[in-house]
C-alpha cells in the first residue's frame, strides 16, 4: 500500500505532501494501471471531480493538468 494517498480537503500528497497526485504515486497509478489506460483516466476523473469541490479556487484548467493531462 502507498503511503502517497491525497488529504483532503487541501489535496496534498500523504507521503511527500506536494499536490495530489504527486509525481510518486503518478508512477505508481501509471504501473497500476499499465495495461487499462481508460481506467486509470476515469479513476483520476473522479478525483478531478471531488477535488473540484474541495479546491474551487483553482482554476479548471489547472485542475485537468494535475489530474488528467499526464496520462497521455
């Protein structure tokens, strides 16, 4: 189990406390999820979508680049 878990309502990394998801658990998702890229997008799209709530200050855009744009 990771230690690199979001707190929220801030969205911080739980392991190394940079914005969730940090580059730490960004390569764990991408090992996790090697073989179901649709899957690791609509997971972190849920994220996206709870953090929005939480983190209503920061732009959308900023938002899609933390959570969805390094998937690709």
């Amino acid at each position: 189990m990771t230690a690199h878990l979001p707190i929220t309502p801030a969205w911080t990394c739980g392991g190394c406390g940079a914005d969730w998801p940090c580059q730490t658990r960004r390569r764990e998702l991408r090992a996790e999820y090697d073989l179901a890229p649709v899957s690791l997008a609509l997971y972190l799209a849920a994220q996206l979508v709870d953090a929005a709530q939480d983190l209503a200050h920061v732009p959308a855009g900023q938002l899609h680049h933390r959570f969805l744009a390094w998937t690709r």
